[in-house]
C-alpha cells in the first residue's frame, strides 16, 4: 500500500523500513519531514494510507481533505489519539489505528529521569562541574525513600512509574478513572481522590490520556491545594497542565520543581532545530529560565525498543487495512469521545 508518512526524521525511515522489511510487508513509504497540516494535506494525494505522529493536526479541515484525495486510512505511530477528530474521521469513512502498545518503560523510565535530575540538580551539577566549579550551593535534594509520590493515571506507563518508586522505598497514591488492580497488587499504594493526592504528594507524575476530561487537570484550583515546594512531572501530553497557573505555582514556590516531556504548544516548537531561531512563545522561554524547571522535547518514547514496537505495529495495522482483516488497534469514534 502507498503510505504518506508524515512528521518523519531519519530514526522514524529506519525503523519504519526495517519492520516493512522484516514483515515482507512490501508497503511503499512517501516520506515527508513535514507535519501534516491543512496546508500539507495534498502532500498525500493518492495514498490510500496516511501515517501520523503526535503533532500532525487531523482536525476536520485535514481530514476533508484527505477523504477528498482517497485517503481512507490513518496509522499513527503514537498511543495518544487527541489530534484526531474521531467524529469526523468517521463520518467520512476513515479508519483509524494506533500503536495501542509499545515499550511503557520508555516513558515511565524518562519520568523517573527527570525526578532524578531535578531532585538533585544533576543537569545544574554537570555544568558545574565542567566549570570547575565544585560548590554543592544550590544543589540540596531529599531522599526519595520516605516520599509521597501521586500518580494520576495508572495505565500501561503509570504502572511501570510506581513499580520503578515503590522500588525507591516511596509512599504511592494513585488517581485514576478506571482503577487497575495491578497497582493495589504492588504495595504500599493506595488509591485517593484527587484532592488527597494534590495535599499529601511530594512528587505528582501524570500518565493520563489528555481528554476533555484531563484538560487542564492541573490548574490554579489544583496547584493551590498542592504541598509547597511539591515536584510536578508531565510525560503525558502539554494540555494536562494550564501552563500559565504553573507559572505561578512557581513563582510563587508551591511548585518546587517542574519536569515536562510534554508541553501544550510544543507542536510550534518540538521535533526540530531552532537554535538559529528568536522563540516567539513567551510562556516557554519564560519556564527555560526558571532554574528549578527541566524540558525535555518528547522524547520520553525514544528508545531503540519502543521505536521498533512502533514500527512493528505501524506496518502491521497497514497490513491488516490493506488485506481487510479486523483492525485490532482501530480507535472508533464513540459519542462519549466528544
Ligand atoms: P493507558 O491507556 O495504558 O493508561 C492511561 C490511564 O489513564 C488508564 O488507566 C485510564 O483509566 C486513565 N485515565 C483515563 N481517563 C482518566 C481521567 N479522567 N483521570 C484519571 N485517569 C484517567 O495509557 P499509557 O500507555 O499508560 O499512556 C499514558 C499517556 O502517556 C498517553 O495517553 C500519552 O498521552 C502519553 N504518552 C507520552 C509519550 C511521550 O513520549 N512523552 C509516549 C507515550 C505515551
């Protein structure tokens, strides 16, 4: 099947013409740099197969598009789904899959990386230390073992998150809509409503699906129910968090450490290299300059293992498309979606 892949970079043609490869799949990748946008949809013309990342936009204006050109199919490499408009996809007959299932040690792993690194000011210490500068002033941290650590979404990632903390000897409250057995199991845990997690969290990480639900879960109301000094970790998607009230939550110390993989406007900004470039999104360049605040550019998913998982199940879902077998990863536009 032709494919137009959008959003690709050198790693994405590796891994994806490998697993074509390894599958005999014998799929033809279009590749594209670009995101897919309105103004990109035509880079697809005559492919009945559109591949998406987590920032193409698949909102109705590209989906009409897509439809009116023949596209009848969008894989995305990702998990989350909130860039597409399920609805209209469906009214204009276009399946979706995704990857429901890749290397959730990938993120949970980052998530604890970034606890690490802010905890102990590692990223302050490394530059100190090529400075020959030797001083600890600034760098005082806590022990993790001992600590309250909040986990709002005990999926797949959330999960392996609390396995890796409860091995650092720390107290877990979970948070979740649907709750999962498998973090009961794990001990010295329990489940709390959110204002009970909000007071008692030393460390807050959040491994929800952003939804109309989630949006902007962690607002000014949230952040002012939070213990001073508390560390905020986002792996999950930017709208989590309204970042604004973060600012103030910093500023006014209740947020005593930010880490963010993930940031709501970061499709103007991740996945690309603009060191040349004058920033022109305030709110970010405002948080790079707080000292206690650490950004990472999604890139909680990059590893070899998850990069193949993705790549495996990308040509597996085109497959099962193209040769009409049932589309195990397909996501259906259900009325509760919207
Ligand atoms: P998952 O579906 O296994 O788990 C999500 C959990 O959130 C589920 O237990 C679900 O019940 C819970 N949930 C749903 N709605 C909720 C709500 N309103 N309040 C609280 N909990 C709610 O998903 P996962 O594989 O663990 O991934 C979690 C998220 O991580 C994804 O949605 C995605 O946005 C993000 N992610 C980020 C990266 C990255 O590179 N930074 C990579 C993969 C996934």
């Amino acid at each position: 099947m032709r494919v137009a892949v959008f959003s690709t970079k050198s790693y994405d043609r590796e891994f994806l013409d490998a697993a074509n490869a390894t599958a005999q799949a014998n799929h033809e990748f279009v590749y594209f740099d670009t995101r897919l946008t309105p103004k990109t949809a035509s880079l697809a013309a005559e492919c009945p197969a559109v591949c998406a990342f987590v920032n193409d936009d698949l909102g109705a204006e590209t989906l009409e598009i897509l439809a009116e050109q023949g596209t009848r199919f969008i894989a995305l490499r990702s998990t989350g789904f909130n860039n597409v408009d399920l609805k209209t996809a469906a009214e204009l007959g276009i399946k979706v899959a995704r990857v429901t299932v890749y290397s959730p040690f990938s993120v949970a792993e980052h998530a604890v990386g970034l606890v690490l690194m802010l905890n102990r000011r590692l990223y302050r210490a490394y530059n100190r230390v090529r400075d020959d500068n030797f001083s600890l002033e600034g760098l005082l941290g806590f022990d993790l073992y001992g600590s309250t650590v909040g986990i709002i979404g005990t999926g797949k990632i959330g999960i392996i998150f609390a396995q890796i903390m409860h091995g650092f000897g720390c107290h877990l409250l979970g948070y979740d809509a649907f709750p999962n057995p498998k973090f009961e199991a794990i001990g010295n845990t329990r489940y709390v409503e959110l204002p009970e997690l909000f007071a008692n969290a030393d460390i807050i990480s959040l491994h929800c699906p952003l939804t109309p639900e989630t949006h902007h879960l962690i607002d000014a109301s949230a952040i002012a129910q939070m213990k001073p000094g508390m560390m905020l970790i986002n792996t999950s998607r930017g709208g989590l968090i309204d970042t604004k009230a973060v600012i103030e939550g910093i500023k006014s110390g209740k947020i005593g450490h930010l880490g963010i993989d993930v940031y709501e406007q970061e499709d103007e900004l991740f996945f690309r290299d603009l060191s040349d470039t004058v920033i022109q999104d305030d709110a970010f360049q405002l948080l790079q300059s707080f000292s206690n605040v650490v950004i990472t550019a999604h890139q909680a998913f990059f590893t070899r293992n998850a990069l193949t998982d993705i790549s495996t199940t990308t040509v597996s879902n085109i497959t099962d498309f193209e040769q009409g077998h049932p589309l195990k990863n397909e996501i259906s536009y259900q009325p509760l979606m919207a």
